[in-house]
C-alpha cells in the first residue's frame, strides 16, 4: 500500500558552476540551450509534480538567475556546501530547511533523460513501502571479484552466452530518493547498510552522464538526434 503523497515530495536539482573536467558545464552552450535550461524545460512537461515542489540549490548568481527565469524555486546554497566533497550532511545543506518530508534529486548531468523517465520514477517511490529509491539500468554479462570469483549467476550454462545469465543493475546516478529526516542521522535513502532502496529500472541510454569533455561533445551530438 502507498504511503507517500506528492505534496509530500521535493524534487531538487543541485549544481555548482566549479567542474574542474568540465568547466562552467552548466551554463556552457549545449545544442544551443544548456544543461541546467534542458532540465528545467523538462520538468515543466510533467504530469504529476507540481512546479512549486521543484527547487534548484546554487550557489553563484547565474545559476540562480537560470532557475528564476523558469519560476524555479532557488535554495541559498552555501559556498562551502558547493565546495564540499565528502561531508553528505553540509553537500545537502537543505535537509532539514524544506518543508517536505521526502526529496527527489535529480542531476541535470543527463540530457538524455526524459520527463517520461522521471515521472516514472517519482510514481513508483510514491507506491513504494521504502524510503528510499535509486536509478538503475540491467546489465547482462560477465562480472568477477578482484579475487576472480564470478559475480554474475551463469545458470551453469556450459557456454558463456549473456542471454543466459541473471542481469545485474548498475546505479544510473541520475535520480535518487530518500526521507529528508534521516540525512540529519548520516543516512541516505534508507538506514540500512549497505542501502536497500527500491530499485527504478531505466533505460541505460537515458543515464549517459557528462562528466568528461568528450562525453560534453558526445551528448550534444546523441540529444540533437533526439535518441530518446
């Protein structure tokens, strides 16, 4: 039985403009838009969220004047949560300072992904009993240990063929979600360890990330092609 409402949700999108592999790639013309204006277009396209559970945590002035042009709640971020690296309670400064009990973060690193996508995810954490939620795609292959023991279930099939193997699903790293309370505690989307979160199957392109300069020039060339 579901036990989450939308109202109850926060969808955020962080970003700060200090990529050192990418420099300034938020606001960097890509296919004559930007990263951080493609996401915004697309969660104005949604059909269940609405636009005031949107907020966009930024530092520097002109990511924020990008969220103020599309009606995006802005969150204040710090300077020292935007410099941050490893602190999880300081990175997601806004915990505990907004009103809702569950958040959505979203990385707007991925173009490719669609409003379809993320909709789809938001319904299935508001019918899911966790608390937490977590992007992946299936992978079918061969996987070992750095010991050389096979991670992957072959079926004892005599013959290495992946349709024969079990999938395994790797994090797509582009949706994610989790109580706001327990951040507070040093958990993130559920208080076991390792997590246990309700796995959202997605469609591997839709996670292409950019976080290389090949991969900027790559995804600019695969979302004029309009893949997904």
């Amino acid at each position: 039985m579901a036990n989450k409402k939308i109202e109850d949700i926060c969808v955020l999108v962080q970003a700060r403009m200090g990529s050192q592999r990418v420099p300034g790639k938020m606001l960097r013309p890509f296919a004559e838009t930007t990263l951080t204006d493609i996401l915004f277009d697309k969660l104005s396209q949604s059909t269940i969220l609405p636009k005031s559970n949107i907020y966009f945590s930024a530092y520097e002035d002109e990511l924020k004047e990008v969220a103020k042009k599309h009606n995006i709640n802005v969150f204040h971020r710090s300077k020292d949560s935007a410099f941050a690296e490893t602190d999880m309670k300081l990175i997601y400064e806004w915990h505990d300072k907004l009103p809702f009990k569950y958040v959505v973060l979203i990385s707007a690193c991925n173009p490719l992904l669609t409003i379809e996508t993320i909709d789809g995810f938001l319904k299935s954490f508001i019918e899911s009993n966790k608390e937490g939620a977590f992007a992946v795609f299936e992978k079918k292959t061969y996987y070992w240990d750095k010991s050389g023991k096979p991670i992957t279930d072959w079926k004892n099939a005599s013959i290495m063929n992946t349709k024969l193997v079990e999938p395994i699903y790797e994090a797509a790293h582009c949706l994610y979600a989790s109580r706001l309370d327990i951040i507070n505690k040093g958990y993130w989307m559920d208080t076991n360890y390792p997590p246990q979160p309700e796995l959202y199957v997605m469609k591997e392109l839709e996670a292409f990330d950019i976080d290389y300069e090949w991969q900027f020039q790559l995804g600019e060339q695969l979302y004029k092609t309009g893949v997904c």
